[in-house]
C-alpha cells in the first residue's frame, strides 16, 4: 500500500525533526564565540558575597551622618552599614 502525499511529508518532517535534535550545535552559534568565552569565565570565577536586604528605621540625623559618611567610602551606604555592623557584633560578642 502506498502512502499519500501528506504521510511522505509528515515522514519527512519527523527524520528532519529527529536530526535537528540529535545534531550539535553549530560552532558559529555561541559555542565557539569569544563572547561565550568570556561569559565562560565570569561563570566560573568566585562570585561576589551575597547581600540580603535589611531594613530598619533610624533617626533622620543618623541617617544624614551615615549618608555623609559613605559620600567618601568605596562601598557606598552597604559598605558603610556592614562595617558598622560588624564592629558592633565584635564588640557585643568580646
């Protein structure tokens, strides 16, 4: 028995199908860019130290000093806040 026209494309399109699944991915395509490479890299290389939101309310004149302060430090308020913190838990803990 002969198969109709429309059974020979579905044939077709499930062989086709099956080997666009089995076949890699083409070298031009993000494999062996050096984009890829170097999102590569930032993949592997140790990430930065998580950080977890925190709030808090604190007086306006303690905030304005904080502010000030962080104008000047690398890390911004963050950095500021989390040097504060930890002085205080060594403090707290010693």
């Amino acid at each position: 028995m002969s198969l109709k026209k429309t059974d020979m494309v579905k044939n077709l399109a499930k062989k086709l199908d099956g080997k666009m699944k089995t076949a890699g991915i083409p070298q031009r395509f993000a494999q062996g860019s050096a984009e890829a490479a170097a999102k590569r890299e930032l993949r592997a290389s140790p990430a930065a130290p998580k950080l977890v939101p925190v709030a808090c309310r604190l007086p306006a004149d303690l905030v304005n000093r904080l502010r000030d302060r962080a104008a000047g430090q690398e890390g911004g308020l963050n950095a500021v806040m989390a040097q504060a913190v930890a002085q205080w838990l060594d403090k707290a803990t010693a």
